[in-house]
C-alpha cells in the first residue's frame, strides 16, 4: 500500500474513532485537523508524516467557552506498521478523551454532567445560575 492510500486511511479512522460530532478541516498546508465531542473533547491533527493528539483543557480565566488544546502524544505514521499505528492513535484518543472527561463537573441545581468551561462556579451550571429563581408553594 503507498503513502496516499495510507494518509486516506488514516484520516478515516480519525474521523471514526472520535466522539461526535466531528469536525474536519483542512488547513493551508494540506494538513488535516479533526475536533470530536461537543462542547470539544479531542483534537487530532494529521500531517503528511505525524499524527498529533490533543485533550482540550478548559481556561477559567477566558470567557465560558475558552478551551486550549493540550498535546498528548504525536505519532511518526510512516514509520510504523498500519496496525501499530491504529492501535497507538486509539489508545491515544481514548486517553485524551478521558483526561477532558475526568474535569467535567455535576451541577447541584440540575443533575447535569457539565464541562467547567459550562459551569457558572463549582457548583452550578451557567445555564442554572442564569435562570429566574424557581418558586416553591
């Protein structure tokens, strides 16, 4: 198999191994970046000869929905065998996805399972602390 049938590969089983919804860009130098999960979990960058993986990092000081990639891991593809190199991009991705899910935080208010990007402080949603104050009788 030649290196265009394996970038073509390559970039399917990114799109597919990402949680949903996935976008997919391609940037000026034909490289290709992939976002998963919403609000954004995983971001994997593919080049022609490295594939980069990256969990998104919430920033409290930004507005609510500031995130910033922050690297995992970068593979060399054309070095490795097609299954070493599935087997790796997966383990990355998976390890990616659970370091940004380990940060995501319950409301008190709503039972909701929020990103702390979405929460208004350590305990309440931004969509609960916006709401009019409910009225018990």
């Amino acid at each position: 198999m030649d290196n265009s049938e394996r970038f073509e590969q390559l970039i399917a089983f990114v799109g597919a191994q990402l949680p949903k919804p996935v976008e997919e860009h391609q940037t000026d130098d034909g490289s290709f970046i992939f976002t998963g999960g919403d609000p954004p979990e995983v971001i994997v960058q593919v080049t022609e000869s490295t594939v980069l993986v990256a969990a998104f990092v919430a920033i409290p000081e930004r507005d609510r929905a500031a995130t910033d990639p922050q690297p995992v891991g970068e593979l060399h593809w054309r070095r490795l065998p097609e299954t070493a190199v599935m087997n790796a991009l997966s383990a990355l991705i998976k390890g990616s996805r659970e370091v940004r899910l380990a940060t995501y935080r319950v409301c008190l208010e709503c039972g909701g399972t929020r990103a702390p990007e979405e929460m208004a402080d350590d305990e309440v949603c931004r969509e609960c602390a916006e709401a009019p104050p409910k009225t018990v009788h």
